[in-house]
C-alpha cells in the first residue's frame, strides 16, 4: 500500500513538473488556439445516410475545407464487409491517420484489465493493413479509471505494446445530437437543416472555447487541442460549416500529429476524473472542480431545449 501511495505521489509530482516546464515565461503573450479533428467510431453503420455516402461525404467535405489530416479512431467489430474495410482505406488513402479504438468497444468497468487488453490487441491484429497507422489507442466511451488498479493495469499494458492514449482534450456529444435528428427524421417529422447545422457548430465552438479557457486558467498556457467527434451523419453534412465557424473564431486546424506532440501527451495524470479528457482531468488536478465542467455540448437537457426550441430544429425553416 504505502508503494502504491508513494508511486502516485511522484506520478503527480512529475505531472505538476512537465506542466511547470510548460509554462510560457511570465509577460509572454499566450496566443494561438490549435485544434486537431479526430473522429470516433468508424465505420458507423447506415443510418438516415448511408455508410458509404457518409464516408465520402466526410472524405470531400475535409478536402473542401483544406484539412489536411483527420484522424479516424476505428473501432474494429464495424469492419465486417469488404464496403466498410474499404472507407477505412479510403480515409486513410486521402490522407488521413488510422488509431486504435478497440475491437468491441467495451466499457472498462464493465470487463478485467486482461480482457481489455485482449481487446486492443484484436483491433491491433486488424488494423495492421492500413496505412498511415498511428499507434494510439483512445478509450472507448473515454472510460479510463473505474478504479485505480484496473487503470494502472490498462496503462501499463499500452505501455509495454507501444501504444500511446490517444487523449482528448475538447468533449462533446455530438452523438447526442446526432441522435436527436435521427429520431426526428425516424418519427416522420420535418428537420430545418440551416438551424441544426447552425446548433452543431456552435455547440462545437463553445466547446473548444471551454476548454482553451481551462488550459489557459489552470495549467497556464494553451494547449494543441483534440476534438472528440465521431463518424455520423451530421459530422459529414456540416464539416465544412463547423471548419469556417472555427477559423471566423480564430482556431488554426492542426494535424493530429501535431497535437500529440504537445506536453500533456506525456503526462498521466493521477486522477479518476478522467471521463471528459485531458484538459479536464489536468485542470481538476491544478485546482478546477470536477462539478465546473459543464456546457452546452455535454448537457442533454441543454442540448434537448437547443434543439426543440432555441434554434427550432424541428420543422420547416422558417423564410
């Protein structure tokens, strides 16, 4: 027991260093705020679109809008055809880099750390094929830390594969709203495409604001930031509005490479506060109260009155 305190008192320790050694000197203008758009989940099955139109939707969408690298965490159970083998390749042939997000998608704290593991290894297996591989693997439902035994076990089986965590930094549950329009259209009504897309961006932006004001407030510098979305219809109709709305508020579209390069890609933080990011569990870490991570883009009921009334989503748009 005391080893265990010991190890998790330095492993705090060397976090609050790198994050010390990070700092920009004191009066250095603290400007830049840099985003990497990484999608979850692919290849998703057809829904109000179809699979394969989705993709190539996604795929021309990022062109148009200049992004030059998404990253596509795939979870591996979803390739079951040789169509859905194919739009990982086809992402991966337009540039863009293919990481680990476990074959099953189990939640953590639902199976044994050796299972898990096992898990990865399968999608690991398969995932060999493509090019442009990233040996990241992001957890599924950002489910890291149902307890502190299971986490350290998990952490230190990526450890030893080679496998970085493919961190967030910016949560957001666009598959919530994703959800909404799904059931809208499912149930026959009529879905202004102006107005959800006009939510969709927003809700992002203030997002990614969120979090950039954390890192500059709790670790005290900006960070290259992640974005958490996932491989649905409404990532592809509105990835060109989300990339403008963006760049109008003064965001640079970075790589994924990029972004893994920045300090808090080596930290671990020593925290079960873990399930909104790295940003988040950091900041709670520097003092930020875990109750304080709240917004837009993580409140169902806020993304429920959004989507129903604020921006009057359902039904035709008005002239």
């Amino acid at each position: 027991m005391e080893t265990i305190k010991i190890r998790r008192f330095v492993s705090r320790a060397m976090a609050l260093a790198v994050l010390a050694f990070s700092v920009p000197a004191m009066g250095q203008q603290m400007t830049g705020k840099r985003i990497a758009l990484t999608y979850d989940d692919a290849p998703m099955g057809d829904r109000q679109m179809g699979g394969e139109d989705r993709a190539a939707l996604l795929v021309d969408g990022l062109a148009q809008a200049g992004v030059e690298q998404a990253a596509f965490f795939v979870t591996t159970d979803g390739i079951d055809s040789p169509t859905r083998l194919a739009r990982i390749q086809n992402y991966a042939a337009a540039g863009h880099v293919i990481a680990n997000h476990s074959h099953s998608h189990p939640w953590l704290r639902e199976v044994t750390a050796q299972d898990y593991l096992a898990d990865i290894d399968m999608a690991e297996a398969m995932l060999a094929v493509f090019e442009n591989r990233r040996a990241w693997f992001r957890y599924p439902f950002l489910n890291e830390a149902p307890d502190l035994e299971k986490r350290d076990g998990v952490r230190e089986g990526l450890a030893q594969r080679g496998l970085a965590n493919g961190y967030v930094t910016v949560d957001t549950y666009d598959w919530y709203l994703d959800g909404l329009y799904q059931t809208a259209l499912g149930d026959g009504e009529a879905v202004c495409e102006a107005n959800l897309g006009r939510l969709y961006t927003d809700m992002i932006v203030d997002a990614a604001n969120f979090y950039d004001e954390a890192a500059r407030d709790y670790l005290g510098r900006p960070v290259a930031h992640t974005l958490l979305l996932h491989e649905n219809d409404i990532a592809a109709m509105f990835i060109t509005d989300l990339v403008a709305a963006l760049e109008a508020d003064g965001w640079q579209i970075i790589t994924a490479d990029e972004a893994y390069e920045d300090p808090i890609a080596a930290i671990q933080p020593d925290t079960q506060f873990l399930g909104m990011g790295r940003v988040a569990a950091l900041a709670s870490l520097a003092g930020k109260p875990g109750p304080e991570f709240t917004f837009l883009a993580v409140e169902e009921a806020a993304i429920d009155e959004a989507f129903f009334e604020t921006y009057d989503v359902v039904g035709a748009c008005s002239e």
